[in-house]
C-alpha cells in the first residue's frame, strides 16, 4: 500500500529574498498565502534585488512578531531589529520591476529605507504589493487569469521530502529544505512523485502543479551562515540528473482556487496527474 500523503510544513517568506517563517496553519488567497512575498527590497532604480545579485541580503534574518516581522543582520548586532508589519498603507507610492513586470507599489516607513540601506551598504527602498495590484502568473500556461505576488513566478512552490533525501543521498554534505524555499512541504510518495501530480487537493483546497521550478545560484547560498558553496552545490548535483531545458528542476510550481484555510498534518490526494 502506498504511503499516504500529509502536508508537513508550511512557509511564508514576507520579504522577497529574505527568509521564511514556519507556520502550522495559513490562509490562502488568490496571489498565493497570505503575507507571502508581499513586501519587496528595491534600488535606486527602483529595481527589485534578490539574493542572486546581492548576496549581503543573505545575512538579513526574519522572525515573527505581532502582526508583522523582525529584521535583523546577523553579522551587525548594532543595527537593532527592525520591526515591519504585515501590511503597509498608501500613504506613497511607486511603480517598481519584478523581473519583466511593472507594477504599483506602496512605501514603507523611512525608517524602513534608511535601516535596509545601511544594512545592505546602498540605497535601496522597502515596497509592498496591495490587493489592488494584478500581477499574473504566465498566461500561456495558466488562461485563467491566475495572480501572484511578488514571488519570481508563481503563488506557491511545492516541494516532496523524498526528493530532498534523494538529493542529498547524492551530497557529500545534505542540506536543508529552506536551501529550496518551498511553500508547501509534503511526506509520503516516492522521490519526485510531485512531478507527475497535475490536479490535487490539500485538505479542502484544489491546487494544479503547472510546471517544474528550475533552480538558480540562490540555492548555493547556506542561509546560516551566508556564504555561497565553492563547488557550486547543491546546484552542481542536482543539474546533473534534473536538468530540463538548460535549468536544475526542483519542485512544482503550483496555483491555487482562490480562498480558504490549510494546515500542516491535512492529507493529499492526487486527481489528475500529467500527460
């Protein structure tokens, strides 16, 4: 019989970039959970940054709070946390890029700006994406009109643990899921059992695996101690087995049915799967 399929963990990441928060429950929304990814670090030319480009972001921690969220620098314990709520106010805004998208964006406090900027040794700004902001998910692969926030792609990232102990069987040092950022974390099924699933339901909520994750330098980078591997790992392993298309592929992106609750410990079921 096979194993049965559970929801493990649950992660937002409030700050693009930045790192995740753990949850035992979440609400869905139609731009993916909520307080995923709606916050977002830009330039001077009001461009977003990631850790692909800006590697010193690695060394930026998040941790809960009420309503909101703890920024700090691990390596500069001067600079006192920052405190960041969950949601912003229009008080000013302006247009920011994420990747070939323009979109609306409304300013977070001064204090924000000026406390990122020095951390991070350049200005930059912090934005966040309201409700009336429509930002979609590929229209080829997605005709219904799906949203997302400021993630790279996609409202949610799917991810096996089984694909995570097939890789780092092949590691000579594992890592950790977080290397991968996913959104949803499930137990059971074999390795890469999530690449075939096409409709499926967590709990009492439909989702669709749209299509493979191809991974970037970002996974390179320990987000305990921020360096980047001088081997190019875990990229390097998985490029050597999982490559599609020129990319690493490592999870599912995912988009959901719109509204409603989901918790760690719900079960999977898998309904359709792809051709």
């Amino acid at each position: 019989m096979p194993d049965s399929l559970l929801l493990s963990d649950l992660y937002i990441y409030p700050v693009k970039s930045l790192g995740g928060i753990r949850l035992t429950e979440a609400v869905v929304e139609p731009r993916g959970l909520r307080h995923d990814r709606r916050w977002l670090i830009v330039n001077e030319r009001n461009q977003f940054m990631t850790q692909r480009q800006t590697t010193a972001m690695a060394h930026l921690k998040v941790a809960p709070a009420y309503n909101g969220f703890l920024l700090s620098h691990q390596q500069r314990p001067e600079l006192l946390p920052l405190y960041v709520p969950f949601e912003a106010t229009p008080e000013k805004t302006l247009f920011v890029t994420v990747w070939d998208d323009m979109v609306f964006a409304w300013r977070a406090r001064p204090e924000c700006d000026e406390w990122l900027s020095e951390a991070l040794g350049q200005p930059c700004k912090l934005v966040y994406m309201s409700d009336m902001v429509r930002r979609d998910t590929e229209p080829a692969l997605n005709p219904e009109g799906q949203l997302v926030s400021f993630a790279d792609a996609y409202p949610f990232l799917l991810i096996g643990q089984a694909s995570l102990l097939d890789l780092n069987s092949r590691l000579a040092e594992p890592v950790g899921m977080e290397r991968f950022r996913p959104n949803f974390v499930f137990s059971g099924g074999a390795a890469f059992a999530e690449d075939s699933w096409s409709q499926f339901r967590i709990g009492e909520l439909d989702f669709r695996a749209v299509r493979a994750c191809g991974r970037c330098v970002l996974t390179t980078i320990d987000p305990a101690t921020a360096r980047k591997n001088a081997l190019g790992e875990p990229l390097r392993t998985l490029a050597s087995y999982r490559t599609e298309d020129g990319s690493a592929m490592f999870g599912q992106n995912v988009t959901g049915a719109g509204r409603g609750w989901i918790a760690v410990g719900q079960p999977i079921a898998v309904h359709s799967y792809k051709s």
